[in-house]
C-alpha cells in the first residue's frame, strides 16, 4: 500500500490548496477537495438573502459549474436508484419539497425526505454554521421549483407540470428560443444540480462551496456522526487506531468515472474465496487516509496527468507535486517556462534561440538545478505511476515506480542525453522552421511507430513500455525499432505536410534516428556526420544520403517537386543496397553530365563512400536500422554546408 501512504503524503504536504480553485488550459476547474467532499457540476445557482429568504436564481455556464458538495460515503458512491442525498448542494428532485406537485415520478418520493432530514441534523446540531442554518430554513419551506418558475430558470407547461426536456416544436408553442437551462442540462431538468449561496455580506465573503470553514464544520460535523457509528481500528497506513472504513472514493478520472482502487462490494462473487470474512480482515484503512489519497490522486490527474485513451499517466513529487512530467520531449521542456512546473527551481537561464545544440544543454542545465532544488527541500520521493480500468466499477495501478529524486533527474537527463536527434521545429508565429538537437515528445514516438490512425489501445500500451525505457534506462523494445524502420523505409507512402513545409516522412525519419541511436547508445553514435564510421549500414546510408540531396539540388534549381530517386528506390535500397545503387548511380549521369565541374564534390565523395565499402560487403544483404543514421547525417551535413555556402555569398554581395 506503499502508493496509498504516498498520496496520502502528497495531501499532507499541500493542505493549503484544499478548496484553491485552478483551471489547466481550457479545461474544468479544479482542485485538492477537502474530505467528505466531492466536485459536482452544478447548472442552477440560488442566491439567498441575508434571512434565508430567494433572492434570484440563475443557470450557470458550463465553464463555472465545478462545485465542491458536502457528501457522505453513500452519497458520494451512489448509482441508480440507491437514494443517499448530498448536504446543502444536490439535484432538483432531492433539493425541491415541491418536486412531486409539478409532475415529479413517484420513484423518487424518498428523495426529498431524505435530503431535509440531513440538513435538519445538520442545522440544528451543535455542530453548524450559519450559512447551514439559512439554507436549510429556505429548503425547508418546499418551494425551490416555484420560485425557479417564476425566476424563469426553469419552465412548466399548461398543466403546470415541469418541462423536462426543449424540443424544436417547444419553441413554436411557446413563441421563444430554446432557454438556457436545458442547453447545460445533459438529461432532464429535474436531473440538475442546485448549489446555494447567500449574498456577500463583506467584501471576500466566499460563496458557500467554496468557504473553507463551512469545510471544516461538515468534517467536524460528520467526524461525530462516525464516532458513534464506525467501526475502529488499527490503520494500515498510519499505524494509528482510527475510524475505518471499507467504503473508498471513485470518480477518480472524471466525474462520470465509478471505478475504484479499492472495492470490497462483491461478497456474493466468490471474492474472498473462503480466506476472509469481512473486508476489514483483509486490510485496515482510516477513512481520513483514504479520503486524503483519494482525493490527492483525483487533484494530480485533474493537474498534471497526460492521457491515452483511458489510461492516465501521473509523475508527482511527494513534497512538491509538480515535477518535469517524462513523456514531455526537449522542446516542450525547453520551451516551458520553469517556474511552471517548480517554483523557485535554480535552472539555466533560457535564451529563444532555437538552434543546434543550444535547447538540448539548456534542459540538461535545467535537469541539474531541479535536482538540487528537490535534494535541498527534502522532497526526495518522486512517483511514476498509470492507472487505467479493465471494466467500469474497477481501476488497477498498471505501472508504479518510486524514485528518489536525484535518481530521477538523472535518469530523465540520461534519457535526453541519449536518445536525440535533429528535430524539426515550426513556429506557427513567425512561419518559419528551425531545426535544433533533442529528443522528440513519447506522444511524437508514438504517433511515428504506428501512425496518426493506430487504434488508441495500441498507442496506450506502447506509452507504458516506453516508461521503463525512460525511468529505468530499459533497452528501447527490439519490435518498436523495426516497426518504425520498416514504416520509415516506405517514404512513397507518406503524405506531404503542405501547411509547415515538412514532409511526415521526415520527422518520423528523426524519431526514428534518435530511437536508432538510443537502441545503440553503447556505441556512442554521434549525430554529427563521422567520417569514420566504417560499418557497412551506415556506409550505404551516407551513399544514398549524397545522391539524395545531388538530385534534389537539381530539382530544386529547376523548380520541380517531384520524387527523387532516392526517395523512389529507398526500400529497394534498404533491401538489396548494391543492385540498387547501380540502378541509381545511372540515373545521377545525366545531372552529372550536365552540371560539369559543379558536381565534382559530389562525384568525389561518392567515389571516397564507395572505396570505404568493403569488398565482401558490397553485397544485397538487407541493411539494418543503423542505415538510417547514415543517410540523416550524410544529408544534414550537406544541407548545412549548402546553408554555409549561401551565408557567404549573401555576404560578399552585401559588401
């Protein structure tokens, strides 16, 4: 349970962001719930007066409707018919004494009684608060439909019955557009959610879901209640003797999500098979714990995870919960700002200067202050962990690794440091491409090994092999390289990226190169051009590389997009290298021919390439991925002393 006591730690550690609100991107808001308390989605908001008293109602906009509701553990894992209210905030047909008299099902009689005689507990206690007491005076009167009606939220037809659901036809019957209520309503409307509030009284008066002392007076309130009911005991987490409980959080993922970590509901299934007979012999856990984690887990994912399909991925640090997240290439690390992910971090200062090696040894600076930062503060415990659900009712922890800090840093360092390439990047600003050296992002490995269009079930499983590869220093999987070297040894089936000027092809031709490289990382490959590489893969690779950019030169000078041949034979060539050069090195003459001397480097570097091949090698034996790191450097060098060539031109020309 070592992961349980973790987040338990994670909460602990950050207790004052219970009831914070932040949002990531353009997502919901969010954040670390207090316990006993679950986020719902509201989509009517009463505001009541300083007596308990309506004031006014309005629907609330779907960006605004994240709300922190009072709960108890049958409330906050109810489903179907089971009856189990919320405190304060809760759907209409529990909120509204009136439900039954416009038009409410019968089925749901309960519901109402059930929801006032919690409240009344609750209000008339000796532990309440006033905000309690204003609220329950009003729901107490049982007239929350009709006051919405004539506030115009909601609508009743002719026989004064509710109208559940808008259609087109209503809006000719009753000559008006379709009302906001039932665009944020994704069922009927006696199925929305009603917070209450009171008005402000003083300037910062917080509205009542998110008041961190009526927080504090629920759990104090609901703390009594399980004195007198739970069952006590010795926690396994904490080692202390507290009220346990066998109930556990779901709604982990999203708000919709009714899988659990821990269940122990299914004593009718052979479960125990004979070993137990209550879930307490099997395991021992405060409800405080189990709030406390669950719900630091629900504020990591909803912060930081990065998704595939339905699997999450969370990266945390016990102390400090934001932590540079693995799956994130070199530009995202490099173009993030630092104080995003950690705060006060000692990293390098970043310089916008896309190019070469420059962003590569920034983010390896930022590696070694973000390791000191961490050792320094104590928070030495950094946890990877995937959870993901086989069905719907269960979640299972598919990948955990805990690391000590500096061994995590290291080890992502180590990751960037090995597995990288020239990268291609395209500012959408300025319009531009620069190339820099880093490693791509696992979503861009991943999308380049099986494609754009691979089912995400596949995508998911390849994320979480990648991880031991990145977090352990794993071998990259022999089947990943030869997946993507078959896929990159097909250019002619790759389609052209007209809106950034780069090819799909070329950028999985990257990838595949920094994967390429990783795989061999014993060898220590430069990306650099080396001349003295005199493996017969690489070698081939170097010879196609130079009549690659020779063909293209020529195209490019006579403005024809077309294939090189290069590209056309390029799986031929990876199959059978010798046969195939010769077919190529014929249809260079006619450019050789016409060119003349300006193809004289050229024609001797093909001839030094050539001479470098062994006898006995110049054969049609297969060529292995090692092929590929020879054509990428033999044509990235080219092209750069190209760029060099015309940099010098231009400036004799100013001059």
């Amino acid at each position: 349970m070592s992961w349980m006591k973790r987040l338990y730690d994670v909460y602990e550690n950050n207790s004052l962001q219970v009831g914070v609100f932040k949002q990531r991107g353009e997502g919901q808001r969010f954040t670390l719930l207090p316990i006993s308390h679950v986020t719902q989605s509201a989509q009517i908001e009463v505001v009541l007066d300083h007596e308990g008293h309506f004031f006014k109602a309005t629907v609330v906009p779907k960006d605004r409707a994240r709300t922190i509701v009072p709960a108890t553990l049958d409330s906050a894992n109810r489903s179907g018919a089971k009856v189990a209210a919320h405190y304060l905030h809760d759907k209409l047909f529990y909120a509204a004494g009136d439900y039954l008299k416009y038009g409410g099902e019968e089925k749901r009689a309960k519901n109402y009684p059930n929801y006032i005689e919690q409240m009344k507990d609750w209000a008339t206690g000796e532990v309440t608060h006033p905000k309690v007491e204003l609220i329950y005076n009003y729901v107490k009167k049982g007239r929350l439909i009709e006051d919405l009606v004539n506030a115009e939220v909601l609508f009743v037809d002719e026989n004064n019955k509710l109208i559940e659901k808008w259609t087109t036809q209503d809006d000719k019957k009753y000559g008006r557009d379709k009302p906001d209520i039932y665009k944020v309503v994704t069922g009927q409307s006696s199925e929305a959610l009603v917070r209450f509030t009171i008005l402000s009284q003083y300037p910062g008066d917080p509205v009542v879901w998110e008041d961190k002392s009526l927080y504090q007076t629920f759990q104090d309130y609901l703390a009594s209640k399980m004195e007198e009911k739970s069952e006590r005991g010795i926690c396994y987490i904490t080692g202390q003797a507290v009220p346990l409980t066998e109930r556990h959080g779901s709604r982990l993922r999203n708000a919709g999500d009714m899988s659990k970590l821990i269940s122990s509901n299914d004593d009718t299934g052979f479960t125990y098979r004979g070993r137990f007979n209550t879930p307490n012999q099997a395991v021992q856990i405060g409800y405080d714990v189990s709030q406390k984690a669950h719900n630091a887990l629900r504020w990591l994912i909803q912060r930081q995870d990065f998704r595939s399909d339905s699997r999450h991925f969370i990266t945390f640090g016990v102390k400090e919960p934001a932590v540079v997240q693995p799956f994130k290439g070199t530009m995202d690390i490099y173009q993030e700002d630092p104080m995003n992910f950690i705060i006060g971090a000692e990293v390098a200062e970043v310089e916008k200067d896309y190019t070469n090696q420059v962003i590569a040894e920034q983010v390896q600076l930022a590696f070694k202050g973000l390791k000191h930062y961490f050792n320094s503060e104590g928070a030495k415990h950094i946890i990877v962990m995937a959870v993901d659900a086989a069905t719907t009712g269960r979640l299972s922890i598919v990948y955990y690794q805990e690391l000590d800090s500096e061994l995590f840093f290291d080890q992502l360092s180590h990751w960037h440091d090995t597995c990288k390439w020239q990268q291609n990047y395209y500012d959408d600003a300025s319009k531009k491409m620069s190339r820099y050296i880093g490693t791509p992002s696992t979503y861009h490995i991943v999308e380049a090994v099986y494609g754009e269009r691979a089912d995400e079930k596949i995508k998911k499983e390849l994320y979480t092999r990648l991880l031991p590869c990145i977090v352990d220093r794993a071998a990259i999987p022999k089947d990943i390289i030869r997946t993507i070297y078959n896929r990159v040894k097909n250019p002619m089936s790759f389609k052209k990226d007209l809106s950034n000027q780069l090819g799909e092809w070329q950028r999985t031709l990257n990838i595949a190169c920094a994967l390429i490289r990783k795989q061999f990382e014993k060898e220590e490959i430069g990306m650099a051009l080396d001349l003295e590489n005199q493996n017969r893969d690489y070698l081939f690779g170097r010879l196609l590389g130079v009549a690659e950019v020779l063909e293209r030169n020529e195209l490019k000078r006579r403005q024809d997009d077309r294939a090189t041949n290069a590209m056309r034979y390029f799986n031929a060539f990876s199959q059978h290298p010798a046969r195939t050069w010769m077919t190529i090195r014929k249809q260079l003459h006619p450019y050789q021919v016409r060119q003349g001397q300006k193809m004289s480097y050229y024609n001797k570097l093909i001839r030094d390439i050539e001479d470098s091949i062994m006898e006995k090698d110049m054969n049609n034996d297969a060529l292995g991925p090692k092929f590929l790191l020879g054509y990428s450097s033999q044509v990235n060098a080219l092209y750069a002393k190209n760029e060099r060539k015309e940099e010098n031109s231009n400036d004799d020309n100013s001059k």
